[in-house]
C-alpha cells in the first residue's frame, strides 16, 4: 500500500494533529516502512503453523489454593456505626452493613 503526502495530511487533520512538511515527508518515510514490513510478514506462507499465545513456551507456576487468613467479618462488623434512635446495636443485619436509603 502506497501512501503519499496527501494521506499523511489527510490522517493528521483528522486527528486534529498540526504537522509541517518536513515532519510529513519523515512520517511517510516511516509509515511506509511500517507497511512494507507488514507486506513482507504477510508474503510468509503460514499453512499448517499453529498460533502462539507466546514466543517462549513459559508455564504459570500455581501455588495451592490454601485459606490463610481467618474470617474476620464479626471483628469487623462490631465497628460499624450504629443504627441510630438512640440504639447501642451495630447497623449490621444478616452479616450485610445497613445503610440508610438515598433512593425513592
């Protein structure tokens, strides 16, 4: 794919960018390096290859699934304000903190 200075300006307006002429002749430059790389890679016969997520084949050591902390929720619920009205209990219900309704 061929690009020309037109295109460049073109791309560069609508992405709202300012570029000078140097700067589009050196950004064509590159660009179409970039494509002929793409043209080359593209030229490779792939048939029968199959994808890699990867270039080295690397494994995920997995360490075991092993509880290591201890439930806290009661210890943690205890410091939830109270309920109000003059209550001393903790605005917890169910385990679920209550919190007062802000939507009708």
């Amino acid at each position: 794919m061929a690009l020309s200075i037109e295109d460049i300006k073109k791309i560069a307006h609508l992405a709202r960018i300012e570029v000078s002429e140097s700067e589009a002749t050196a950004t064509l430059s590159k660009l179409t390096g970039i494509l002929g790389l793409i043209e080359q890679m593209q030229a490779v016969d792939t048939t029968g290859i199959v994808p890699m997520s990867h270039a080295q084949e690397l494994h995920q050591r997995l360490r075991d699934d092993v509880v290591t902390k201890t439930n806290q929720r009661e210890a943690f619920q205890k410091n939830a304000p109270m309920l109000g009205n003059g209550s001393t209990q903790p605005a917890v219900a169910g385990g679920l903190y209550l919190v007062p309704k802000v939507i009708e």
